[in-house]
C-alpha cells in the first residue's frame, strides 16, 4: 500500500498526519478541558462550553464562521494563564487522555512510514504544546503546530504562527525545502476539507474519517479514503512504534508548551510571517 523501502540514492520522502480525528479520536486541544478545570484555570460553566464544542468538532458540523467564534472565545479564555502551570498539566495528564483515543490503524501506518523510510511529520491546527508531547508519544520525527504569544510567563491571548488551512501547506513547502523532501512521492492524510491545500501538495494524499466536503473532493479527486474506527492505548498493541520514557515525554511537553493546552486551536486572528518547525529524534 504504502510502496517499497526509500532508495536513499533519491531526494527525501516523509509522510504528513493531520492530528484531530487523523491520527486520534478527538481534539487534542478541547480533551483537557477537565484537567484544566481541576488545575483551576477553568470554571465549570467553561468546561460545559468546551464539551459543546468538542461534541460540534466530533459530528463535523462546524464551518469556518463558527470555527472563527470558537477562536475568538477561547483565545480570550487562555489570555493570562501560567505558561508553567499550563505545561505540567499536558505532561501529567497527557497518558491517562491521548492514549487512549490514538486510533490503532494510525499508528500502524506510521510504523508502515517509518520501516520504509519515511519521516513522519504531524501538521496540527493544535498547539505546540499539546502537539510536541504527542508527535513524541508517537514517535514522530517533526511536528507543526500553532504557537501563542508569552509574555511575563504568561498567554498573552495572541498567535505567534497559526497551522491552519493553506499555512499548513505551506509549511509544508519550507520544510520539504529544508529537509531535502520530494513533495511529489510524500503521503499527507487528514480528515477536514480546510486541510485540501495541504493535500493536493503532496504525491499521495488520502482522506481519513472525511467530512462531507472532503469526501466530495476526494471522490471528485479519486483519493483514496481511509476509516480509521479502533482507538487502543499503543502499550496494549504487538508493535514496533518507538514508545519514550516518561521522563522523556515530560521534558518534550515542557520544551513544547508555548501556549495553552485546550485552546490554542481556535486562537489566532491573523497570518503569521513565519513558521517554526521542531524536530524530533527518533
């Protein structure tokens, strides 16, 4: 499915995941809604708001204006949380919640990805710190992701750089630049139709779990289509996907947190000039 071995005599190839309902079964940024409740950065009426949200993300019923009312009301929600606080959080909670919901054909095709030769990159809408744990929980070797703005140890409620729709592909392009990566045989997957520039940037795209309007274009396209409906904890699974240490995942949350763990995804009103990119060693 996924082609022979890489000759290494040719350019680079990685395989690009979308995160949300990609590679796990919900948002990665609205599954610590509670955690943050119970850490006291969030009141209770916040937490029910969130799991509205969560629930609109999960049916795909939510465009792009209420995508941008989402943003706007979180991105005022994190204004002023504690950089430190927000980072133990994701690093204590990040295995009794992601664990769980990594869908099981995810992961083995990342294991596919990576006995071919690829590197494996997560594109996410969803903030660094969230993102960076995670890629390093799944043993990816990159991630993109939204970063906010910290000031005096603190959210300052605006965006530094935001992975979202056509930015995505082109960090995408920067890093294929960079990396030496021959966009023409990379894989990319994603669920949402506001990944399509990411997708039609790559050789070999594929829609996973997709909305209506991503399942239109991908017919329309003769995409492939994957469903992906097994999540299972990767520690349950006879694998070979790299699993790190605790201490390990706890120093990459706090390296990784730039901004806040629930929020992020919606919180960003302008285009950012450039694109930060982090690696990670397999």
């Amino acid at each position: 499915m996924l082609g022979d071995v890489e000759n290494h005599s040719l350019p680079r190839t990685a395989a690009f995941f979308d995160l949300d309902k990609t590679v796990i079964a919900k948002s990665s940024t609205l599954t610590f809604s509670k955690s943050f409740y119970q850490g006291g950065l969030i009141n209770r009426r916040a937490v029910l708001r969130t799991a509205y949200i969560q629930f609109v993300f999960l049916v795909g019923g939510a465009d792009h204006d209420q995508m941008e009312r989402m943003r706007q009301y979180l991105s005022e929600l994190c204004r002023g949380w504690n950089v430190r606080q927000v980072r133990e959080i994701v690093a204590e909670t990040l295995h009794e919640l992601i664990d769980p919901i990594i869908y099981d054909e995810a992961a083995s095709l990342i294991e596919e990805h990576h006995t071919a030769g690829r590197d494996v990159v997560i594109v996410s809408t969803s903030g660094a710190e969230v993102v960076e744990p995670i890629g390093e929980l799944l043993g990816a070797d990159r991630v993109v992701a939204t970063r906010m703005v910290v000031k005096d140890g603190a959210f300052t409620g605006e965006v530094e750089y935001y992975a979202y729709g056509p930015t995505k592909a082109e960090a995408i392009r920067e890093l294929a630049e960079s990396e030496g990566y021959d966009l023409a045989r990379c894989y990319a997957y994603s669920d949402s139709a506001t990944d399509i520039p990411m997708l039609e940037s790559i050789g070999h795209p594929h829609a996973v779990n997709p909305d209506r309007a991503l399942r239109r274009e991908a017919i329309a396209r003769d995409w492939p289509i994957l469903t992906f409906t097994r999540p299972v904890r990767l520690k349950q699974r006879v694998s070979t996907l790299p699993m790190p240490s605790r201490p390990a995942l706890v120093a990459a949350a706090a390296v990784g947190a730039a901004a806040t763990a629930g929020l992020v995804w919606f919180a960003s009103r302008r285009r950012p000039s450039h694109v930060r990119l982090d690696r990670f060693s397999r």
